[in-house]
C-alpha cells in the first residue's frame, strides 16, 4: 500500500500541470495580421478622406478668389455705382456753386476807377504846390506873389486872384501883411482826361503889424485843375 501510494501520481498533482501546460501566452497568429491591417486601412482612409475635403477646400478659395460673372459680380457692380452716386451729386452742386459766385463777383466787380495812375502823381504833386502858392502871398514881394498866381491858375479862377490881390495890394504892404499856408493833408479823387481834384486840408497863418500873435485857422478845400500843354493848371477852389 505504501509503495503505491508513493508510486502512483495523484491525479489533483498532474492536473495542475497540465492545465499550465494548456495556458500558454496566445499566439498572435493570422487573425491578429487581419486586424493590425484592418486597423491601416481604417487610418489610410481617414487620412485620404482629410486630404480629399483640404483639396475641396482649397479649389472652393480658388473659385471664390476668381473672377465672378454671376450674382456676386453683380452686386459688387451695383454697390460701386451707388458709390459713385452721391460724389457725382456732390460735384454737381459744387459746380453750381462756383458759377454762381463766379457770376456774382463778375456782377458786382467795381467800376473803373477815376484816377489814372500816370496822373495820380502830377495831379497831387502840383495841385498841392500850386494851392499853397495861391493862398500865401508876402507883403514885400506881393508883386511877383501876383505874377506865380496869374502862372499856376486859369480861367475865371486867375482872372478874379489876380483881381483881389491887385485891389488889396496897397491895404497888404500898409499893414505889413504875411499869409503863410501849409498843407495839412491831401487826396486825389481824379485824375485822368486832362483833369484833376483834389480835397485838401489846409493851415494858414497871418500875421501883421498890428498883431503880435500869429491867427491860425485851418479849414479843407476842393481845388480842380486841368492840363494844358505838359501843366496841371488851378481852375477851380471851393470851400468844403
């Protein structure tokens, strides 16, 4: 009994051996290939279905970026002429604007002015020279005083100075009279087709031999003249 029993082997000892004889690692074999390759494919076909929609993409960026003949270039023609729209009426109103002050200026331009200017000079050079000779006179040399106002006046203006000075000569070296005038200041308000005036401000100072203090007065003038030969001769003298 004791020798088989040490002999024989016991069932439940073998049995585990052989159960881990039968666990061994699994083989990967074909099946595991499959799907290892099943998986490739899977990914082949995503990656060429990503590149098929990029490609997609890119030829509908080409199409948007070419020219359009369609609605779209439609509405980029109509929105450029509702630009042009306003500027062409906002130029159209500047237009009218400018004939408009264009035609005003023109309208109301100033008239053509009295005074010539190649006679502005003379006219006031002389008209003021002639004045003070005029209206000064000295009683020591009242007769060639009478002589330069019968040179630098004409007409019914030379006639009656010459006249008053005559009449009054004796009554001016008796008392010993001396009439000085100065110019003040002077304007010319035409000049031109052989005549001249001026409006002068005028001071004059008389003194006599009875008079120790100088009479000052100051007072304006309207003096015309006219041209005759290369002169500008006194015509006229109006008190203002």
């Amino acid at each position: 009994m004791t020798s088989e029993a040490r002999t024989r082997p016991r069932a439940d000892e073998s049995a585990p051996a052989e159960e881990a004889v039968g666990v061994a690692a699994p083989d990967a074999g074909p099946g595991a290939d499959d799907t290892t390759q099943g998986e490739s494919r899977r990914a082949r076909r995503r990656r060429e279905r990503a590149e098929a929609s990029a490609s997609d993409g890119a030829a509908a960026e080409r199409e948007d970026d070419g020219p359009d003949d369609g609605d779209g270039g439609r509405r980029r023609t109509r929105r450029s002429g509702a630009f042009w729209v306003p500027v062409v009426a906002v130029l159209a109103v500047l237009l009218v604007l400018l004939l408009g002050a264009v035609g005003y200026l023109w309208f109301t331009r100033p008239a053509p002015s009295s005074v010539s200017t190649a006679d502005y000079v003379p006219v006031l050079t002389q008209g003021r020279q002639d004045v003070v000779d005029l209206t000064s006179f000295d009683y020591q040399t009242i007769d060639q005083d009478i002589a330069q106002v019968s040179k630098i006046s004409t007409g019914s203006l030379q006639k009656d100075s010459v006249d008053l000075l005559q009449k009054g000569r004796q009554q001016i070296v008796d008392q010993q009279a001396v009439v000085n005038t100065e110019v003040v200041s002077a304007a010319v308000t035409q000049a031109g087709d052989s005549t001249g005036r001026l409006m002068l401000v005028l001071q004059t100072t008389r003194r006599t031999k009875a008079s120790a203090t100088p009479a000052v007065s100051r007072y304006r003038i309207q003096a015309d003249l006219k041209k005759v030969g290369d002169h500008w001769l006194l015509t006229a003298i109006t008190g203002r």
